[in-house]
C-alpha cells in the first residue's frame, strides 16, 4: 500500500487523517483489498478501488523449503519482479529479507541477483509491503515478525532514500512497530552510504558482504573493490562505529579454494579485531557461477585460525537453498 499517496488523496477528499491508520491496520490484520476495509464507508472503499492499488506488489508465486522459509515471487504494477523471504527461528520469531531493487547494477560473481544485471529502485511502499506480507505469514503461522534484513536482491545504499523511508514505516508504531535495532542494511561496500547511514537518525544496523581479507580477491569476486577497496571501506565502516556507538557486522562467504584458507582467517583477523566487528561466515549457495562452498573440514579450519586469532564470528546456516530462498539465490524468476 503506497500510504503517502493513500494520504493525499484522503486529505484531497477531506477524509480525517485516521483513515490512513485504519487502512494499514486492516492490511495488517488480512484484507487483501479496499473492499475488506471494513471500517471505510462503502462509498469510499469504491473511490478507492478506482484511484489506488491497494497492494504495491502483487503475489504471483509463493513456494515453501523442508526448512519452513517461505519465498515469494511479487510483481509491481509495471511488470519489475522481486523476492521476499521469510525465515523461520525458534521461539516463534521470523526474520523477512526484503529486495531493495528489482535486479542489481554491481556484479558480484557469486549473487544470483547480480547476474540480472541493473534492475529500477522499488519504492518505499513496494519495500514495506514485502515486511507487511512477511508479518500476516508469521501471525498465520502463530508467530512473529522481529526482525527485517535488507539483503535481498539489489544493493540498498544505492537506493538509500526508499529503504530509510521504508524503514521508517517499519520501525512505527502504526506500521510495522520493529525496533530499529531490529533491522540490518547489508551493501557490498557503497561508501557513500555508509556516510549517511551515521548521520541519520534512525539507529538501524550495518552490515558489510566482505568476503575477503584483500584487495586482489575482493575485486575478483566483487567488481565495486576497484571503486571503494578494503582499506577506504573499512575506515567509512570504523567512522560508521564512532558516530553511532554500535558494531558493524561483517559477512564473509566461504569459497572452496578462494576465500577460505586459515592465512586468509589470519588476514581477515588483523583487519577487524579492534573489537568494532562481529564477523558472520556464511555458507555458500550455490548459483550458476564457478564456485563451490567450503567443505566442513575448510570451515573448521577456518573458523579456527580466526579464534586463535581473536575474533570473534558465528556461523549463519544456510536456509531455503532447495527452493533457491537462500543468500545470493534471489533472482527473476
């Protein structure tokens, strides 16, 4: 539901201001509709069905992993497709990955996504209504929604306006009401935009897709390093802690034979240990690119040479790759 535009024409027909409230609750709550706002008047849900969409996307798949995660195929009115997916954790709680861009300009060798090649900017509505979708499935699943990430398809600080404003709608009470600690923006390492993202006043985390201790292998993997290398990124990331007193996250994807060595934990540690960084390893999906995921025995190793180091990691498992859900496998369909 696009409601800043929902809010000009309530306001353009001299409807109260409370209307636009009622209209994300019932969206909320299930209505897949205008007609389903049942506390619009008749007249109005009709004025409505004429002039707005109610949804900004649309569902035109929806498949489910042996896991629980839950994808999404959704189209905008002007044919972009995107992927959403929900991921299930215990408790009750659910993490969804939004798309940012319908595609991705950046290239990276390993994403599914950059292999589309540039796709246009989804708007702000377009991105809520993917966290909307995401929190009716986890009510119909007698869960809940806790958490948002923006590592689904496209690089979110080249659109950076959109996902704040978005963001925004998610953390406040009458949207979403997720904390914005609650809520990560993933870049490949758009400098620019980690400079904005300290200064604004939204306290949402950071997180960074390294996966490389340096230059050489970044800028194999990842076309944008010859633009912001390791060095340039790490320190926009180190004024990024100074300003606002939290942590960034460092995604790092194991690579059989390109990223995974214990030398390679050994570089990454010397980078990172100042203790602003935790470090998540992640498995890799696999995608129509070359490569291949670290064997357990490499991960170990790896995992290893990294706290002999001292530094600190997790590993983030993988989750919905046989419906290709996974990081890096979101893609038009």
């Amino acid at each position: 539901m696009d409601r800043a535009a929902l809010a000009s024409l309530l306001a353009e027909w001299g409807q109260p201001p409370y209307r636009a409230r009622q209209a994300a609750e019932a969206q909320r709550a299930g209505a897949d509709g205008w007609a389903d706002v049942s506390a619009f008047p008749a007249a109005l849900r009709a004025r409505l069905e004429e002039h707005l969409p109610f949804w900004t996307l649309e569902p035109r798949q929806r498949v489910v992993s042996r896991d629980g995660t839950v994808k999404w195929g959704l189209r905008a009115g002007d044919g972009a497709f995107v992927e959403a997916v929900l991921i299930a954790h215990e408790e009750g709680r659910r993490t969804v990955c939004v798309s940012s861009q319908a595609g991705c300009a950046l290239a990276c060798r390993f994403c599914a996504t950059g292999a589309m090649g540039p796709g246009r900017d989804l708007t702000p509505a377009e991105i809520l209504d993917q966290a909307v979708l995401a929190a009716r499935e986890a009510a119909a699943q007698d869960a809940r929604l806790t958490n948002v990430v923006f590592m689904g398809m496209g690089e979110p600080m080249q659109n950076l306006d959109a996902v704040l404003e978005a963001c925004g709608g998610i953390a406040a009470p009458e949207g979403l009401g997720i904390s914005p600690r609650r809520i990560a923006i993933s870049t490949v390492g758009w400098v620019p935009g980690i400079a904005r993202l300290a200064d604004h006043p939204l306290a949402v985390r950071l997180a960074i897709s390294l996966h490389a201790a340096d230059d050489d292998t970044r800028s194999a993997l990842m076309p944008i390093n010859a633009r912001y290398p390791i060095a340039n990124l790490l320190s926009a990331c180190r004024r990024y802690c100074d300003t606002t007193g939290r942590r960034v996250f460092i995604e790092y994807l194991l690579l059989d034979g390109v990223n995974d060595a214990p030398a390679d934990a050994r570089r990454l540690a010397r980078l990172l240990r100042d203790g602003r960084f935790h470090v998540n390893v992640i498995e890799y999906n696999p995608t129509a690119g070359p490569y291949r995921a670290s064997p357990p025995e490499r991960r170990r190793a790896f995992l290893g040479a990294l706290a002999d180091a001292g530094l600190e990691a997790s590993v983030r498992r993988s989750r919905g790759a046989d419906v290709a859900a996974a990081c890096g496998q979101l893609a038009r369909a």
